[in-house]
C-alpha cells in the first residue's frame, strides 16, 4: 500500500483549495499515509520545495481563500527533461504519488507524471467550472456568489441613476459564471462565448429596456475575452438613455472565504482523492455528476465537449 503521497495546487488559486489539502492531508494521515506538502504548484515540485504536512499545520485553514501551498503556471513542464526532475524529486523523498489540485492544464501535467510510473490523481479547483467531466468545480459556487454580492450593488446604484451596468466576469471562455451569475442576479442581458456579441443587437435590445420596458436600470454580464466592456459603456451612453458604466470584477473574484458548498465539495473530492490512491489507482480525475462523487480517466475528462448550457441560457431569456 502507499505509504507517501505529495499533495501540491497549480493554476490559478479558487476558494476552497485549502479545504481539499486539509481533506487530503487529514484523509491520509487517519490512514497511516505520510502528507508531503509541495509549494508553488509544478515550479516547487521541479525545484523540490517540499515539507511534510502535519495535523496541525492544515489546522484552521478550512475558511481561508487561496492557497497555503501557493500556486503557479509552469509551461515548461511540457519538457520531458523537467518532468524527469520533477520524478527524482518525488523518488529521493519516497514519495510514490501525488494529488494535483487544478485545472484542465494541470491534469496534463498530472496524465504526464502518472504515464512516467507516479501515480496523480486531479481535483477540480477553479472558478471557471470549465472541466467537462464535472458538473462543479472547487471555487466556483464562492466565486458566483462573490458576483452576485457586487452586482446586487451595482443594481442599486444603477437604478438611482439610470445606468446600465456593464460588468465583466472571469470563465477563460467558459460561461458558467456569467450565465449562473445572470439567472441569480436577474440581469437583462447575458453575454458568453455561446451567446456571442453583436454590438448592434446588444445597443437595440437596450433601447427597447429604456423605451418600451421603461427599466430605471440594466444589468449586463460579460464574460472576460467578449469584447472591450469600458468602450461598450461609452457607445451605450452615446446609443441608448441609459449611461453607461463598466465595472470589471477582475481577481476578486478569486479571493474570499470559500462557501460552505465549496467546503463540503473539497473535503469530499479530497477523501475520493485518497481512496483511489490508497487503492494504486492514478491517471484519474475526481468529478461530481448528479451529486454523486466519481473517478473519471483524466484522459478522457480532457477530451469530454463542454456543456453548451443552453438550457441555462433558455431559462435566462424566459426570465428577462
Ligand atoms: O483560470 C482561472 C482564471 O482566473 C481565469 O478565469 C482567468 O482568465 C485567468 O485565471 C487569469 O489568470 P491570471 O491570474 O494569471 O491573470
């Protein structure tokens, strides 16, 4: 049985993170299983910035936003000859396997590693919700409710005012945020890589709002990478009554305690993470689908389409 196991995040951070290396680290230890700790993602892997993890030291850490291990992008381990060092690092330790907690681009790195004979097992955490094989992600329920919180702001200011406010929201073109965050906000106007832009249609959908629906204000969300939103604002006070104003929400979206949801989803997928290991299983991804808590090849959850959420999108528009 496994007696060593590493646990490190890689990408960018999402609220909950530190519940999962909690989940993990306590999971093993209960299971006779030693914790290492691997600091900044893929980078302290390579570089061996690595310390065992300790009961205590993943002691109240369960509310805490970002990382305790610290987080990093490392292209570079594409390179056969850094993953080759990443390897020795583990081996001189003993360490047999590792939990990779990230996105898409770190399960690459995990499939990599587990083909090279360590065995890696991903847990989803981003806000994007962006990995097909699960229906959510570690970070995106604090992240959306981090959304809903400002735009339920933005909604007061804009109605004593008659603005539109225009807000850009983070995804790395996936629309789960934005299309999740228009339903719970009640926005007038979602706008994701499936719905696509069109500046024209956008500006005549708004005058109708200000002209016909006579709307005090109007909610539009933007996914990052759609289109300028500080320029649309300005053609939407040249080209509607309302005035425009932009708001980007930016990293913001995430920092912050993580949601009890989050929590919950963490300390689960992390008991998963464990288990398998435990059970000489690597090269999987832990997703949850239709509330049950799975084991997907990472493989095969990088090749799954991603869900067009169109249903999401019919709801929206028979909300406006
Ligand atoms: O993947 C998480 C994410 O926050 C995306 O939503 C965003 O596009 C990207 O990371 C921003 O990356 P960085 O923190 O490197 O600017």
């Amino acid at each position: 049985m496994v007696k060593r196991i590493g646990v490190l995040t890689s990408g960018g951070d999402a609220p909950g993170m530190n519940a999962a290396i909690r989940a993990v680290t306590r999971v093993a230890l209960n299971s006779n299983i030693e914790v290492f700790g691997i600091y900044d993602g893929y980078k302290g892997l390579v570089e061996g910035n690595i310390e065992p993890l300790t009961k205590a030291r993943v002691g109240d850490i369960i509310d805490r936003g970002g990382t305790i291990l610290g987080s990093a992008r490392l292209p570079e381990f594409k390179d056969i000859e850094v993953r080759k060092k990443a390897v020795d690092q583990l081996k001189k330790r003993g360490i047999e396997a590792v939990v990779v907690i990230g996105g898409d681009g770190s399960y690459r790195g995990a499939l990599a590693l587990t083909e090279m004979g360590i065995n890696c097992i991903g847990l989803p955490g981003t806000i994007d919700n962006d990995i097909a094989s699960t229906d959510f992600t570690i970070g995106f329920d604090t992240a959306l409710s981090t959304i809903v919180e400002a735009v339920d702001k933005l909604r007061d200011t804009s109605s004593s005012h008659h603005r539109c406010s225009i807000i850009e929201v983070m995804g790395n073109r996936c629309g789960d945020l934005a299309i999740y965050a228009g339903i719970a906000c009640g926005a007038e106007i979602v706008v994701t890589s499936a719905t696509g832009f069109e500046e024209e249609q956008m500006l005549e959908r708004l005058r109708d709002l200000d002209v016909i629906r006579k709307k005090r204000h109007a909610i539009v969300i933007i996914s990052e990478k759609m289109t300028d939103v500080h320029q649309f604002a300005k053609k939407v006070s040249l080209n509607t009554g309302f005035s425009g104003r932009a708001t980007v929400l930016g990293h913001v979206q995430r920092g912050g305690s993580p949601t009890p949801n989050d929590r919950v989803l963490a300390s689960k997928m992390g008991e998963k993470a464990v288990d398998l290991l435990m059970h000489g299983i690597g090269g999987q991804c832990v997703s949850i689908k239709n509330n049950e808590i799975i084991a997907v090849p990472i493989e095969e959850a990088l090749n799954i389409p991603r869900a067009s959420r169109k249903e999401l999108q019919n709801l929206f528009e028979r909300l406006v």
